[in-house]
C-alpha cells in the first residue's frame, strides 16, 4: 500500500507525459518497460487485474491504478521474462459453475505471449469451454489460436478450432475447423489450411465430412498467381 502511494505521486508528476502503457483488459497483463526507460513514462491500470510492471528504475516511471488492482512493481537489471495472471471461479449453489484464468509474459527484448481461458457447467447438463493464446517473438515472428467447444443438455454439441502463424522474414500459415453433432446422431464438419511460403508459393485446401461421407479439395500457386502441381 506503502508503495503504490509513492508510486501515484510520482504519477501526478508525470501527468503531463504520454503513458507508456494503459491497461484497459480486465484479465492478467505484463508492462515491460526496456531500459532506458522513456523520462516519466506512466503505466495507467483501468481494470482490476493483476499486473506486473518491470522497469530499469523506479523514478522514471509511474503507475496510476484507476480501479483496485494487485500491481507489484519489479525492477530486475536483466529481467528476462515476467509473469502475471489470474484465476477465477464462481458457483452458484444450484449446480452452476464457472471458471476462468488469464495470464501475460513479457521480456525487455520484445517477445510477449498472453492466453485467456473460460469454461462453464450447469445444471442442465449444458456446458462449454473457450481458449485463446497468441505469442509475439522479439524478432517479429507471431502466432495466435483459439478453440471453442459446448455440449446442451438436449445432445447437441459443437467445436471450432482457428490457428496461424506468421514468420518473421515472410511466410505464413493458418488452419480453422469446426465440427457439429446433433441430438438426432447426425454430425458434420471442416476443416481449411492456407499456406504462403516466403517465396510467395502457396497451398488452400478444405476437407468436410457429413455423417461418414469426406470430400477433400486443394490447390497450390505460385508467386504469380498461376495454378501449378502440389508437391
């Protein structure tokens, strides 16, 4: 409490600066401030998560917690990665349950990743989870997914998966399917994958699949744009 006093202080002092950072996301999050740090920047927190905010020197810069946050303040010579998150669970007492977590990493070189999950069971028999993840490399490399998936109580059910990726000297890829089951047996799905490589050739192919019948299409280009074979 102590800390987080002297560190809104130093905050009103440096009102007149840009803020480095506003934490606007309700789940965990990560503030990596990379030495040298900018004069007065300021890390603004607007919602009450955990946050973790690592900086070279304390002087230079200044938290500002707008709604009641867990904010440690770290300030490691070579921090080579910091963590936040958050876990959440909630019931209801009729047989109606929650849950959910969230988490951050980030490092002084640029690499950062993040996830957040949700699931959920009640009473009825329904229930359903979500999931999201994406990573950020310090030399421009990315990646990013998400998955979803619930049940009714009456034996519907249904999936969707999406993934991709992207290189940091080119190139990229990406996936997404989905599948669904009804109360009746019958069930149906697809699934698509698109694929660039860093000399422009690509691949787009989709494959679907109604109660035991499976059609598969793909094809591949290259740079200019002109169909050519599959290898």
């Amino acid at each position: 409490m102590y800390l987080l006093k002297i560190i809104s202080k130093l905050a009103v002092l440096a009102a007149v600066a840009i803020p480095f950072a506003d934490i606007s996301s309700a789940h965990a999050a990560v503030v990596v401030v990379p030495p040298p740090a900018p004069p007065a920047a300021t890390v603004v927190v607007r919602k009450p998560a955990p946050v973790v905010v690592a900086v070279p020197a304390p002087p230079a810069t200044a938290v500002v917690v707008r709604k009641p946050a867990p904010v440690i303040v770290s300030t490691p010579t070579h921090p080579s990665a910091v963590y936040a998150r958050t876990r959440n669970f909630s019931a209801d007492g009729n047989g109606n349950r929650s849950a959910s977590r969230s988490g951050s990493a980030g490092t002084i070189y640029g690499g950062s990743a993040h996830y957040q999950a949700n699931a959920y069971r009640n009473a009825d028999g329904s229930a359903g989870r979500s999931a999201t993840a994406s990573v950020q490399g310090a030399n421009g490399g990315r990646a990013s997914r998400t998955a979803n998936g619930y049940r009714d109580g009456a034996g519907n059910a249904g999936y969707n998966y999406n993934a991709s990726v992207e290189g940091a000297n080119g190139g990229s890829a990406s996936r997404s399917s989905n599948f669904a089951k009804t109360d009746d047996g019958s069930y149906s799905g697809s699934r698509s994958t698109e694929m660039t490589g860093r000399n422009g050739n690509s691949y787009s192919g989709s494959t679907e699949v109604s109660n035991g019948t499976l059609t598969h299409t793909g094809s591949c280009t290259n740079a200019s744009g002109e169909v050519v074979s599959c290898r």
